[in-house]
C-alpha cells in the first residue's frame, strides 16, 4: 500500500506567483571564486611576515609599509577592475560572461606568480641563516651582550635603533625581584647570569610533559637521560639539576625575546643592507607587487558576480552563503600552513605557496565545472522581470545601458533567422506605412515587442531612455529634508567610527604571527594554532551574534564587541608577562585573543549592516564602496604606525594603541543615530523565519 505524503501548500502572492526563493547551489558554485580569494589572503596575512622577519629581519615599521600595501593597491585597483568588467562587452565576455574571464586569468597568474615570492628570498634566506649561525657560534658573546642590554634599558637608549624594552625589560624584571633577591644577585648579576643557558651543559638539561609536551608529570633529562633526583649536582656544570633547570626557565622568560631581537636586526644589517640583500629584496618586491596586481584584478568581478546573477531582494541571504564560501577557502589555507609551520626548513615557505596556489587551481577547476556565466545572467534578469524587480536601478551600474545592449543583441542574434522569414512573409506598402524611429513599421514593432522575453523587453527600455535618469549632485543634496541629512551624518560617523575600529584590530593581525613567535617566543606552529582557534570560536559565534543585535540592537551590540576587544588588548599589554612560563603565557594570550576575536565577529556582523541600512537600492552599491575605502585606508595606514610603535617604545604596546584606536571608535559609535535594526518588543519570541533570516544575515557582514 503506497504511502500518502503530505504536499507542502505553496503561499502564492496576490499575482500568483510562488515566494521567491534563493538558488542556494547556484550561490554556492558562484562562491568557489571568493574562496580562491580567501584561500590567498589568509595565508598571506600569517606566512608573509614570517617570511620577511627570516629572510630579511626587516624592522616593524619597514614590514608594516609592505603589509599595507596590498590594501593600499586595493583603494585604486578595485574600483578600476570592477568598472572593466562592468564594461567587458567583446567576444570573450559574449561568449564567458563579464567576470568569468577577469576570475580566469587573475587566478592563474597569482598562482605563477606567487610560487616566486618565497623563491625570490629562498637563497637570501639561506644566505641569513648560515651567517647568522655562523656569528653565533663564533662571533657572538652572549654574557657580555645581555650586559649591554641591560645598561641601555637603565638608560634609556636604544640598541639597533629601536627601543632597549625589547631586549631587556626592566619592568618584568622588577615585578619578578624573588627570582634573583632570594639568591642575594643583584638585578644586572641575575640577568647576566642567564647566558648560561647557552652553555653546552645547560642545553643538555631538557624536559618533557606526559601529554604532547603541554599537560601531566613532567619528566626531566640530561645529555638523553632521565634524572631522578633535581637536587643532585650535575658533574659537568657543577650545579644541581634543579638549578639548570631554573636558570633555563628564566632564560627564555627574560633573555629570549632579547636574542631573537638580535637575530632580526644583525641579519638587517649584516645581510640585508649589502649590495646582494638590497637586490635581493628589490627582487622580492617586484614579485611580490605583481602577485598583489595580479589578485585585485578579479577580487571586484569575483564580489560583483553573486549580484549579477541573484536578484536584489536575495542578495543579503546570497553574500551569507558567499562569505561561507569564503571561510572555507581561509581554512583550507589554515591546515595548510599551521601543518608546514610545525617543522619548519628553508623550504617550508615554498611548500606553503605551492600548496596554497594548488588549493587555488582546484577551486578555479570547480568555478570553470559548475559557472555558466550568461545562462546564470540571463535566468536571473527573467527571475526580475517575472516579479517586477528593478534590476537596472539608478547607480547600479553606470553601464546598465551598455549591458542591457547587450541582452538585445543576444537575443537579436539568436532569433535571427525567424525574424528574417518573418519579414520575407509580411508584405508592406512603402507608399503608406508609417515607419517608426526603429525603422519597423508601426505596429510591426510592438507585435516583435510581444515575441521577446520579459528581460529583453526590459533592457530595450532602458536603452530607449524610459527609465528615470540619475539626479546631479546639487538637485540630490537640495532634495534632502532634515531626517535625511540627519541620517548622512551617522553614516560618516559610522564610517569614521568602522575606520578607527579596523586601524586598531588590523594593527595586531598583522602583526600576530611575528609578535607570538618573537614576543612570546611560541614556535610558528603553537601561533598559528592560536589564531586558527581564534578564527574558530569567532565562526560560531556568528549565530549568536546575530540574535543579540535582534534582542538590543546594533549599535549596543558593536559597542559591546568594541569593549571586549579594548579590554582584550589591555590584558595582553599588562597581564602576560616576560617572567611567566611558556605554557601560561600561551594559554593566558590565546585566551584574551579570542576574546578579542568574539569582539570583531560582533562589530563585523553588525558595521556592515549600519551602512547599508543607511542606503536605498540606488546607492547600496555607493555605500558598499564607501565601507571598503574606510576598512583598506585604515588597513594600508596602520600596520607602518604599529610598526613604529613596536620599534620606539616596546612590542607589547602594539596593543594598547590598538586598544586606544577602538576606544575612539567606540565615542564615534556613541553619536550614531541612525542605522540601528528594530529591536524585538519585549517578551516576544522569535519566529522560525526570523531565525532563519538572522543566521543569514549572520553570515551577511562584508567580506
């Protein structure tokens, strides 16, 4: 007996058509091209200042000025790409689409490109590497230079140009007086004293935890074997175990952070500021320019695709979809340098951008499988048409013409034998027919008018100029009444205030993996665990998310997530410490970072949004433009100043001034008016579709 199922009834609106609905296969493939994108810059942020602090041990400010130029590159090169293919019209774009072919070959070219970058530096890296242990062995007094250190910081001055706190802090060593008092050494004499831990028999003394050297009993080893007693004095160093063990201890808690600095500016200055390394790093530069040409050239056809082909009222639910896309691509990138990053060589960086430009290749293969450019075109003018949708709005395109042209040609080609034996039939007298600027006589036209598909109909009248033209700046600024203006105001200031947010936020990310892997020295793999744990606890956060901005609004909800990140930055300026272990200060730095992490989820989610409530459909795409010139301005400005900051005054102040950024972000929010989302009537509960619409929405923060 056949099973009765139950048919879902179709809500049908009062012209009796069905909901319309987002194509979400069809968005998914469309965001295989925001994945490549994603793929890229994620391994780029983390991998890219590592490499130059290896090859080149660059200081800050010099890798904050090429760690903003991409976005820097981004201001003048996006706005120029997107317009070009808004006016792709050749046979190839006949043929592929407008953004098809941009997506084609800036993927492929970054891809040839960007194997050379680590390349380029691969024999000056290896050059660094050998001179520099070549000094350290031979050349270099550790004992004697730890008490340089420490005069300079006493006094004030600067070693290698940059601020002496960053070889020796006496702050740390005055919060930690029992370390050297209760053994009756002076400050200098205890820190002095650390460069045993360099000494052969030092370096024998090792430790390791019963759970992947991090949890459990902790099993202590000389020269490979297990010591019993830590009290018993070693014959080679003639102290007790305990004592290796502690002056070891200290030394990476003190004395580290200083050698490592001093790695970095010795290879500047003794490989890098020769004829060879100068050369060397021009060359990198000039391949490093191209792969940044080379991946702005189709990130704004690759954005304006999901538009082109998803109808106005879907695009919101069509950029959450997108953006997952996107997450997919940076995890990808994820697992593929914290894998290399955990045994590093001098390979481990071409390893890196071979993988990463493979991972690319393969999502372009699936765009080219999946991506039918001009049939996805076509059906979603049909879909507006269908349901009355202005695609063609004031300020979409300043090409909407040209691209409306364009749909009548195709349809004029594709049906132009019918018409040719249309024509062959229809007899006409020349003497008395009255013929129409179209040069149809009356009548024929408007019968080949009925013929045509509902978005070709269209298109023809906007070519034909029966669509309203845009206003001129002057009659657009006379016709705003007071709540108009009002509302410009809060635009710039949210505006100001996202531009003040991402001038503190981005001055720590990119500058993470060099400050966890020199500032607490953590190996390259422990960091990039850290932010991958980051960037996942801020993914689940996104629903959440959503729902507060719901329950108090907005703009409470970004001036919460603003707190959280200031008061995150905060700790990790002041409560981790030189002195304290290497697994505390993992654990209490990865814990602040994530919470600063849960912050920038709350005001990405939600800055976005702001902006385009504040726009009409004839200039979101205006606005959306005027949200990216505020986030890449601030993005190619602060990396230089938090490099200055890291060099002149101390590393760990990198936070507080990003953490000063966001507070003045946080009093620009204040003064916004306008913008909010309208907050749920209290005790009322949410409907499944809006909760659905708000996981969308989640999801829907620029990218």
């Amino acid at each position: 007996m056949a099973k009765k199922t139950k048919e879902k009834a179709v809500v049908l609106d009062e012209n009796g058509r069905p909901p319309l609905k987002l194509d979400y296969g069809q968005t998914f493939k469309v965001g295989f091209a925001f994945a490549i994108i994603m793929i890229f810059w994620t391994a780029y942020d983390f991998v890219v200042p590592l490499l130059l602090e290896n090859a080149f041990g660059l200081p800050s400010w010099a890798r904050g000025l090429i760690m903003g130029l991409d976005n820097l590159l981004s201001l003048f090169m996006l706005p120029i790409f997107g317009k070009l293919s808004d006016r792709a019209h050749g046979k190839i774009a006949k043929k592929f689409g407008r953004r098809t072919p941009f997506i084609v070959v800036g993927t492929v070219a970054s891809v040839l490109l960007m194997v050379f970058v680590p390349v380029a530096t691969y024999g000056q890296q290896k050059k660094a590497s050998e001179a520099l242990a070549n000094h350290m062995t031979n050349e270099f007094n550790l004992e004697a230079s730890l008490g340089e250190w420490y005069d300079a910081a006493v006094n004030g001055e600067k070693i290698n140009g940059e601020s002496a706190a960053n070889y020796c802090d006496i702050q740390y060593l005055n919060q930690n007086k029992d370390k050297y008092e209760s053994k009756g050494l002076t400050q200098r004499e205890f820190f002095v004293g650390l460069a045993k831990a360099e000494t052969d028999g030092y370096k024998k003394m090792t430790s390791k935890k019963a759970v992947l050297n991090m949890l459990g009993a902790t099993t202590y080893y000389y020269d490979g074997n297990v010591v019993e007693d830590l009290n018993a004095v070693c014959s080679d160093t003639g102290v007790t175990y305990q004592e290796m063990v502690d002056t070891n201890a200290n030394y990476k808690a003190f004395a580290a952070n200083g050698v490592e600095n001093y790695k970095s500016d010795w290879i500047f200055v003794n490989c890098t500021r020769t004829s060879k390394g100068v050369t060397s790093l021009v060359i990198y530069m000039v391949i490093l320019l191209l792969v940044l040409v080379a991946m702005t050239t189709f990130r704004s056809p690759a954005v304006a695709l999901m538009p082109d082909v998803t109808p106005k009222p879907l695009r919101s639910q069509g950029n959450a979809i997108i953006n997952l896309c996107g997450g997919v691509g940076g995890a990808i990138a994820f697992l593929i340098y914290t894998v290399a990053l955990f045994k590093p060589t001098l390979s481990t960086y071409i390893i890196i951008f071979a993988s990463v430009g493979a991972g690319m290749l393969l999502l372009l293969a699936g765009f080219l499988a999946f991506v039918r450019e001009r049939k996805m075109v076509a059906k979603c003018q049909e879909i507006c048409k269908e349901y009355g949708i202005d695609d063609f709005a004031d300020g979409e395109s300043e090409h909407a013409e040209k691209f409306a042209e364009e749909l009548i040609e195709d349809y004029e080609n594709e049906n132009k034998e019918s018409k040719s034996a249309t024509s062959d039939n229809v007899t006409i007298d020349s003497e008395h027919a009255e013929f129409g600027k179209d040069g149809y006589p009356n009548g024929e036209a408007a019968e080949l008018m009925d013929e045509m598909p509902e978005h070709v109909k269209f298109a023809k009248e906007v070519v034909e100029g029966t669509k309203k033209k845009r206003p001129t700046p002057k009659e657009w600024w006379n016709g705003k009444t007071k709540e108009e203006r009002s509302k410009l105001v809060s635009f710039w200031l949210i505006l100001s205030s996202i531009f003040m947010w991402f001038m503190g936020y981005n001055a720590v990310s990119s500058n993470l993996s060099v400050y966890t892997t020199k500032g607490l020295n953590l190996s390259a793999g422990i960091a990039s665990i850290i932010s991958g744990v980051s960037m996942g606890v801020s993914a689940i956060a996104f629903i959440p998310v959503g729902y507060m901005a719901a329950k108090i609004g907005r703009k409470k909800s970004i001036i919460i997530g603003y707190f959280l990140a200031v008061i995150s930055f905060v700790l990790i300026c002041f409560a981790i410490m030189q002195g304290q272990g290497a697994t505390l200060k993992s654990v209490l730095f990865a814990l602040f970072y994530v919470i600063a992490g849960f912050g920038l989820i709350i005001a990405n989610v939600n800055t976005f949004p702001m902006v385009t409530e504040l726009s009409t459909a004839e200039n979101v795409g205006a606005y959306t433009g005027y949200y990216y010139v505020a986030t890449m301005s601030a993005q190619a400005i602060t990396p230089f100043i938090a490099g200055l900051v890291m060099d002149y005054v101390q590393d760990k102040y990198l936070f507080l001034y990003s953490a000063a950024c966001i507070v003045i972000a946080i009093v620009l929010m204040a003064f916004v008016k306008h913008g909010d989302s309208v907050i749920l009537a209290k005790g009322r509960k949410l409907t499944k579709e809006e909760k659905r619409q708000i996981r969308l929405d989640s999801m829907d923060s620029a990218d």
